[in-house]
C-alpha cells in the first residue's frame, strides 16, 4: 500500500508545493530507484500537501499488513531524510476499503509499535466501515501517548476539522506555557 509509482498516478505520490510546482515534474525526494508499481498491486497512495503540511494517504479495496507497512516504512523514511517532521499533520482515508479482515490484533500491535510519527503530530483516520474504524481504535489504543493526536472520524470532513482544531489546541498549549515561563 502506498508504494511510489509515476507522478500523479493513483499508486504513486503526487506533491503539492503550491503553483510553481508543475505537473510533469518529479519530486526532489524519490529515488530513481524506487520501483513502480500499479494500483492492482498497492491499494492505496499518499500526496504531500507541503502548502498545508499534511500528509493525505488513501487506501481502497483490500488492505493488508504488508500494505500498511509498506506506507509506514515510507513514512519513516520521509521523516528520516527530512521531508516530514513533528509539524506535519496525516490524514489518512480509509472510506474505499472493502476488506482489512487480514490484518489481525497482533499486525496493529506491530504497526502501533513501529509508528514513525511523533507523538504530538496530529493525525485524523476517516474510517466509516465498523471492521475498519474498530482496527482504528485498537491501533489508538496501542499507540501510547500518541494516541491523544489521533482521530477516528467516519467522515473527510471531520478529518480535517480534527487536524485543525488539534493544530489550533497545540499553539494555543504552546503559547500559554510560553506566557507562563514569562510570567
């Protein structure tokens, strides 16, 4: 899941740096390497909305464990080279997933475990399905203090109205205990 694939297609990363970005280019970040793999294989791709700072991964169809590491090592290695640090946000959607019955309560320990994300970025799961938006709330409840900055909404709008309001309760946190040292 989430692999790299060309510009743009629906199993690659498509980067939004605002309108000097072209829609034919390549981001700096991907290795030529990087195999490319077809939506058949992968369900499901990220964009980088650096203008927002929000990462926007998508997954559809049957997802697996494997898939879902596949997108956390990824994550990792954005956080590893710089690309992604504590302010990015993640919205993740999983509303086009039809099955996620393979991934079992020991996968979301190991994903939980394995988590690059700092525990005060802010992320928002959009997960309508019961099966789904249960193996969101057990990776919540397994991802330690971290779990405060993750939401399990059942809808793209409620995604993006957590990211904000968390983003908006962190700075005012911020801004009061910087008030108080002070004071």
């Amino acid at each position: 899941m989430f692999a790299l694939g060309e510009f743009g297609a629906p199993a690659g990363i498509a980067v939004d740096e605002g309108p000097q970005h072209s829609l034919g280019e390549q981001p700096q970040f991907v290795p030529e390497t990087m195999p490319k793999l077809s939506e058949e294989t992968m369900p499901g791709d990220f964009d980088l909305d650096y203008t927002a700072r929000i990462v926007r991964s998508r997954a559809w169809a049957v997802v697996t464990e494997e898939d879902v590491r596949n997108h956390v090592s990824r994550m990792r290695e954005l956080f590893a080279d710089g690309t992604l640090d504590g302010e990015w946000a993640q919205i993740a959607d999983f509303s086009a997933v039809t099955s996620m019955t393979e991934l079992s309560t020991a996968g979301v320990r190991r994903l939980a475990r394995d988590n690059p994300w700092p525990a005060t970025a802010v992320r928002a799961f959009v997960m309508p399905s019961p099966e789904v938006f249960g193996l969101g709330r057990m990776y919540q409840s397994m991802v330690g203090e971290a779990s405060d900055t993750i939401g399990i909404v059942k809808t793209a709008a409620s995604a993006e109205e957590w990211v904000a309001r968390h983003r908006r309760d962190r700075i005012a946190d911020v801004e009061r205990v910087t008030h108080d040292d002070h004071s």
